[in-house]
C-alpha cells in the first residue's frame, strides 16, 4: 500500500487537499480485488488536528508525521495560506525532511512556493497557479518556472497549476502506478469530462485574448467560424474595419501578440479540440485550415511536445 501524505495548513485550499484525496480514494473503488490490499493509504496531515481551509470549512487532519517514516508521495496543497507557511521555519525544514524519505514530491496549485521554499525546487521545472507566476518567479529565479502547462514532471517532484489541475495531476500519478486503464476508469467515476495531459495550456486562447479588452472580440469570434478562410493581414484588417499598418500596431497593443500567431494560437487550440473528440488528423487539419499535415505537425510540436497523431492516440 503507497502512502500518500497531502499536507494541509491554515488557509489552504479546500480543493486543493480534497481534489488529490478523492482521486485515490476513487482508485482504491476501482481496485476490484476483494483479497488484495488497496494500493494507496492517502491521510491529510498539519501542525494541528483542526485545520481551516479558505473556504471556511475545517478539516480534522492528523499531526505531522516522524520525518524518518518511508513515504511513498508528499503532496502540498496550495492556497493563500502558503504565504504563512512559508514563513513557518519549522513546517519548512519539516516538509525538506519529509520529502527526502519520500519516493516522489508533488504541489498543487501555490504549494510550489512551499516545496521553493525548501529548495526542492532549486534548478528544477515547475508549474503554478498562472495568476502567481509573476510573484514567483522574482521570489525564486532559481527555479525554472513554466507558466503554461497544467502540470509539470522533473524527475521524482511533480507541480501543478491552480485548484481543479491538482485532479489532472493525481490522475496522472495514478496512471504511472496503476496503468492507464485503471487512471480513465477514475476519471469517468468522478465525470472528469476529459483527462487533460500536462503540456496543455492552463486557459484558453480565446480568454487569454479576452484580456486585451472587448476591441477584438468579434473579430476574434469571426477568426473561430472561419478557420478555413483566409486569415491573411488584409483579410482581417478588412474585417477589423481598419487599415493593415493600423491594425497591426493596435492588435499588438491590446493582446500582446501578432495576429499572425493569434490565428496560430486559435487553430492549434481548436485542432486539439477535435483531435480529443475523435476526429482523425487529416479531419482536424482541413476543418482548422492548415495547408499541410507537415505544417499542423510543427506548430503541434511547438505548443504540446507531441505530435498530433500521438496525442489523438493518448488523448482522443
């Protein structure tokens, strides 16, 4: 039985602590060996045996543990209580005396600035809570801080980005335990929709675009039902009711990007979009414009680390 510690603290997010606890409870259910011992023995641990999550909602958690106890996964749960915790010196050097007895090291959400703050995280990949990623990086710049993905590995210590992505993580550790039919078999029992894979971006291009203010947003809207169409700088300029030098230098402004890669960005998201429902990738390159499979290909490499085909085989 692997025994996985979710550290709580004052503060903390609720979802946090009980979005990885539901998950191996849900894989111990899915386990249909009656004679055999359920794989993980999951326990919510703090300083104290009440702890008041951010919600308001307390939580009867057991003390923290003997350091020197094997341990199979640490996971810290975020929340803004971790601003506190990490000035509580002796929760930090628990948590770095934890983690060395530990066989892997997890975060959820803001945790990462506890497992940085113990400098488990030194010269390492890291994910975050994308709203946090700016404070995170000028506390710690010894850490290599990724802000897209909805989760990160490097080596034995996985971190993960806001609240729901700490499920998505603990899926994925369920999948390299126990296989991944097992991992989807907990994913449909909790109606997970879609067992999102780590590289994927935190939110979407279109509400990334949304923060530019509302110029674009019909243009934008135009852009997604009518992928096939010419998407050229005249084209959209046109559309925009604006001249090509104009609407570049004003697009830019507003979205903090081209509008060559903002087309980029809203084909390659709808691609993916199709590709997780099952459409095969000639399907999904003629329905999101691409000249060429080669083409789609790069920019698939450029965004998720993989390949379209090898992601419509893991993900569709």
């Amino acid at each position: 039985m692997r025994r996985i510690e979710i550290l709580a603290f004052d503060n903390a997010q609720l979802l946090d602590i009980t979005g990885p606890l539901q998950v191996f409870t849900s894989a111990n259910e899915a386990t249909h060996e009656p004679d055999q011992p359920k794989p993980y023995k999951a326990i919510v641990v703090a300083e104290n045996t009440q702890t008041q999550t951010s919600s308001g909602l307390s939580l009867i958690t057991t003390p923290l543990t003997d350091t020197d106890t094997p341990l199979d996964t640490l996971i810290i749960a975020g929340g803004w209580g971790v601003n506190k915790a990490c000035e509580n010196l002796e929760l930090i050097e628990w948590v770095r005396r934890r983690a060395a007895n530990a066989r892997r090291i997890a975060s959820v959400c803001s945790g990462a600035f506890l497992l940085a703050e113990a400098g488990l995280l030194d010269g390492r990949r890291a994910a975050t809570h994308w709203n946090r990623c700016k404070e995170f990086t000028k506390r710690f710049p010894q850490v290599k801080l990724e802000p897209d993905p909805i989760f990160v590995q490097d080596g034995r210590i996985w971190s993960s980005a806001g609240v729901t992505a700490g499920i998505d993580l603990s899926l994925a550790l369920v999948e390299a335990d126990l296989g991944r039919t097992l991992a989807l078999s907990v994913a449909r029992e909790l109606v997970v929709f879609l067992k999102r894979p780590g590289g994927q971006a935190q939110f979407s291009t279109a509400l990334q675009l949304q923060e530019g203010g509302q110029r674009f947003d019909r243009l934008h809207g135009w852009i997604m039902d009518n992928l096939r169409a010419d998407l050229s700088l005249p084209t959209l300029a046109e559309q925009a009711k604006m001249s090509a030098r104009s609407f570049s230098r004003h697009y830019l402004k507003a979205t903090g990007r081209t509008p060559a890669r903002a087309v980029e960005d809203i084909r390659i998201e709808a691609a993916r979009r199709l590709l997780e429902e099952g459409l095969t990738v000639h399907q999904a390159r003629m329905r999101c414009g691409y000249s060429s499979e080669e083409t789609m290909r790069r920019n698939f490499m450029r965004k998720f680390g993989t390949t379209p085909q090898a992601f419509r085989d893991h993900f569709g």
